[in-house]
C-alpha cells in the first residue's frame, strides 16, 4: 500500500463520481475484469477505472 494522500476538494462530489464509474463498470461488465488504480506523480493523483465491459455503441 502506498502512502496515505491528502485531497483537496469536495469530498461529496468525488466520492459520487468514483462510486458512479464503478457501479457503471459492474453494471456492464457480465465477464472480464475491472480495475481500479492510482498514480501519483508530485503533486497529482489519477484515478483510473477500467473494465472488460460491453462499451458504449
């Protein structure tokens, strides 16, 4: 585990977002895989969620 980050925003609205791209992802992914990953570099954090799902047409 990496070290523990400090992010300044609105905590509400992240936590909506994060939790609605994961619930997509589970949604319409039937088979496959779903990933969840950080990076940090200096100062920034990307947040990345990826799956195997069906995609949008």
């Amino acid at each position: 585990m990496g070290p523990l980050l400090h992010v300044m925003g609105n905590e509400e609205k992240f936590r909506e977002v994060l939790v609605n791209l994961v619930e997509n992802a589970i949604k319409f992914t039937s088979r496959g895989e779903i990933r969840v990953s950080t990076n940090v570099t200096g100062n920034e954090v990307d947040i990345s969620v990826r799956d195997t799902g069906e995609g949008i047409a």
